[in-house]
C-alpha cells in the first residue's frame, strides 16, 4: 500500500531526513520519503495513517492526512 500525507514546516533536506526518520519507525512502514518542495511524504508499507501523522507531529511538523 502507498499512502500520501501532508507535512509542511519543511525547509530543508535536513528536515526531510527528520520526517523520513520519524517515519520509519513506525510499524508496517516500508519506505519513506519526504518532499519539502511539494509538502509532502509517501509511504510505502501497511502503517497505520494516524501513527504515520502522530510520528511526524512528534517530530516537529504540521501533518495531516
């Protein structure tokens, strides 16, 4: 499964990294990767979409599914 969610507050690659980070540890996630310019991250993997929210809010950013 593949999912997209939104994340803004990104600026950087350095941020990117952070979201990419925060997102692979959440169960059932894959693969990870962030978009700054497009203020987005995709997801590859069966993750829950809250947990996928939850884990990039606890790491500093705005998201939202």
């Amino acid at each position: 499964m593949s999912e997209t969610i939104t994340v803004e507050g990104m600026s950087c690659a350095g941020c990117e990294g952070t979201v990419e980070d925060a997102l692979a540890e959440v169960p059932g996630v894959e693969s990870a990767s962030a978009d700054r310019t497009t203020d987005s991250a995709s997801v590859e993997g069966e993750a829950d979409t809250e947990a996928l929210v939850r884990a990039v809010a606890d790491a500093g950013y705005d998201a939202q599914a």
